[in-house]
C-alpha cells in the first residue's frame, strides 16, 4: 500500500531528509489498517447498545426510594419471622395438647375437657419435666375430683336382680300389663 510519501514523490514533491524520519516514525504510530478500524467500530457499537440496554434499565428505577424498599424488606422479613413463631407456638401448643389427652385418657379421665379445667395448663407447659409434672397434677385431680376418672377398682355396689318376671314373656307378665292398662285379661284358647 502506498503512504502520502509515495504519492507526493509521484508528484514531484520531494521531503527534506530530516522531516522524511519523522514522517517515517509518525506514519508508523498512527497508521492503522481498515481492518483494525472495523474491529474498534465494532466495540463502540456494542459498548453503545449496552449502554443505551444499561439506561433503560435504570429509567425503570426513576423515582425509587432505596431506603423506602430497605425498610420495607425489613418490615416483611419482620412479618415472615413473626409468622413463622406464632406457627412455631401453635405447633408447641399442639403438641403439648395431644401429650395431656393422652395422659388423661391413660389415667382414665372420662371427660378430657373437664380433666383439663381442673388443671393449670400454663405453669404445666412452662414447666421443664412436663410428663412428670402432668402425672402427678392429674393424681391431685383423681384425689380432689375422683367422679371425672373411671374406678380401677371393681364393681363394690354391684346391682342383683329387682325381681318381676325378668322379662321372659310369661303369659303372667301379660297379664298384668293387660290389667294395669285397664283391658280385659287374654283369653288362651
């Protein structure tokens, strides 16, 4: 390829010696090639699309307040942390309700609600050994209020027979139903 040198020596015009150097050294510094002109071409296009891509981005964020979403970030996450203990404490109350109707029905409470009135509910879950300490609340409740809790014990009053026919169907029996009703006595043919 030719440089401006070449083409002015076409021409008839001729450098001084000192000034063809330094033409020289400048020519080879600044020169680049159309290759290497595209290429640069190339990398402001692309940093000019992610520039303008970059600012329409931002322009969505116009008028955000960052300390605002900051606080509000921080008041859900207070939120979610304070739905997750009050789910944690339902789930311990729960829990802790399924233990004491199990104990009452293995102590033989008869009416699980009534045995849970009688006790203190509160200091039994705060307490640190809560099946022992359940244990011997409901044996202070059979001791106070033993007609809430079946009999371990048999039968001591057993109920005998209060005579009458027994209800056999006897044609005596019929008889006197007949009459304490006011009809006629049967006749047995």
């Amino acid at each position: 390829m030719k440089n401006i040198y070449d083409i002015l020596t076409e021409f008839g015009l001729e450098l001084p010696a000192e000034k063809k150097a330094a033409f020289e050294k400048a020519w080879k510094e600044n020169y680049r090639t159309k290759a290497d002109y595209d290429k640069v071409a190339e990398q402001r296009d692309n940093y000019k699309s992610q520039y303008d891509t970059v600012s329409g981005e931002l322009k969505k964020f116009d008028g955000v307040d960052p300390e605002g979403l900051q606080s509000e970030i921080k008041r859900l996450r207070d939120d979610l942390k304070k739905k997750d203990d009050e789910y944690a404490q339902k789930e311990a109350d729960r829990a802790f309700t399924d233990m004491l109707t199990k104990a009452i029905k293995e102590a033989g409470g008869r009416n699980e609600k009534a045995v849970m009135a009688l006790l203190d509910v509160e200091t039994l879950k705060a307490s640190k050994d809560q099946t022992e300490d359940i244990k011997k609340a409901l044996e202070t409740a059979k001791e106070s209020d033993a007609y809430l809790f079946g009999a371990n014990e048999p039968i001591n009053n057993p109920v005998g027979a209060t005579g009458g026919t027994g209800g056999t169907g006897s044609q005596d029996g019929l008889s006197a139903m007949r009459s304490a009703m006011g009809l006629p006595a049967e006749n047995s043919k």
